[in-house]
C-alpha cells in the first residue's frame, strides 16, 4: 500500500522536518516568536495547497470540504493579533498528476499526528491560546486521517511506480524544512 511505502520512505525526512520545528519551538518566548512559527506553516501550506488543487477535487477527496487547511492558520495568526504579510517565501514540488497531489497531501495531512504534541509543547513556552491549526480535527483526527490514507491507497493502486510519489512526498517535507533555515539565517 502506498500510504506504507510513503511512511517507511520519508521516515528520515520526517525526522528532519520534526527535529527542525522542535528547534524553532524551543526558541519560542511569547506570542509574537509563535506569529513567527505559523507565518512559515501558513506560507508553505497554503503554497502546497494551491500547487496541488487542481489535482484534488471533491471526486477524488468526497470530504474535501470539511478538511482543515491553511486558512485555519491565518485564522490563528490573525487571533494572535498577527497579520499574514511579510510572508517567508516558499518553494514548493511541482505537482503534474493526481498521485503526486496527494502524496504532497500526505505530508499536511500526516503533519496532524504532531499537533497535539506541538500544543504541549508551545504551552510549555507560555503559549496559550492559537491552537486551531495544530489542534486539527480535534478527536476526529485519527479517522480523518485514516480516511486521507484510504483515498491515497486507492490512487496509489492505479501505479505500479511509486518512485514519483516517494519523491515528491520526501521534496514537499525537505522544502518545508528550508522554509525554516531561511529564516534562521536572518535571525
Ligand atoms: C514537533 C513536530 C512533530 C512531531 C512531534 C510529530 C510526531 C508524529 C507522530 C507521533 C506521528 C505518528 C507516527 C506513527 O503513527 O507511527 C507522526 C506522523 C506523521 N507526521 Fe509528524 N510530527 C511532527 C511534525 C510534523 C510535520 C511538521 C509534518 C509535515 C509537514 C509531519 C508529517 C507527518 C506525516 C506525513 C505522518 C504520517 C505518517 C504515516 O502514518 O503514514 N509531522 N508525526
């Protein structure tokens, strides 16, 4: 299943994206550090989306409607008192295939198994409140998630090659990654 093969092969790069958010995390004092954290979700999120819209309509993903997306993170930077200009600049796969959209799909979608961790965490820091992207579908988290995998399974099943799909998966994890050392360079 291809949702196995994207797990077993994009576990070092999952590492990678994990170690560098944590790392950003700990750098956080107060609300503005936090706008900081979100504004680089919130850039590369809603980049991969667009990348990948033409390919994910509602025949492929019947409850694309209710899925959380980056406007959540706008939603949470604007309570936060922030604002989404000045933007970090992101690079995104080029996406040319239903396959390949949902196999970037699957690095947002898989990015809600660290929200709960990611909230303890930020509380840890004094952050309190800002939680709705991370928060994800609440206790429906596991179910959306596992509903996201069965779709991609089925698409996944149509090839016999994976090698795009591996690739593109690994790509939209690592130029996340970038998003944040281009930042740490200015500051
Ligand atoms: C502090 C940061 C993070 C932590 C602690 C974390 C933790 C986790 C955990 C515990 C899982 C479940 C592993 C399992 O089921 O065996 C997971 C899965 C996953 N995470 Fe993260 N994660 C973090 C950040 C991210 C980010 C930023 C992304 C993407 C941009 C991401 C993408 C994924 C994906 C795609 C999976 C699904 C793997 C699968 O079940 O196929 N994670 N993560």
């Amino acid at each position: 299943m291809l949702r196995e093969t994207l797990k077993e092969q994009t576990f070092p790069a999952h590492q990678k994206t994990e170690g560098t958010v944590i790392r950003k995390i700990k750098k956080i004092n107060n609300e503005a550090d936090y706008i900081e954290l979100l504004k680089c979700f919130y850039s590369y999120f809603n980049a991969v989306e667009k990348e990948i819209s033409p390919f994910i309509t509602s025949a492929i993903l019947p409850d694309l409607d209710k899925r959380r997306d980056a406007s959540y993170i706008k939603k949470d930077i604007e309570e936060l008192g922030g604002s989404i200009s000045d933007l970090p600049p992101a690079r995104v796969p080029t996406i040319t295939n239903s396959l390949e959209a949902l196999s970037a799909m699957y690095v947002l979608e898989g990015s809600l198994m660290g929200g709960p961790h990611i909230i303890k965490m930020l509380k840890k820091r004094g952050i309190e409140r800002g939680f709705s992207f991370f928060e994800g579908y609440g206790e429906n988290s596991k179910t959306m998630l596992n509903s996201f995998m069965d779709t991609l399974n089925k698409e996944g099943k149509k090839s016999t090659d994976t090698d795009k799909a591996v690739e593109v998966a690994n790509e939209t994890f690592s130029n996340f990654g970038n998003i944040f050392e281009s930042l740490s360079k200015v500051n």
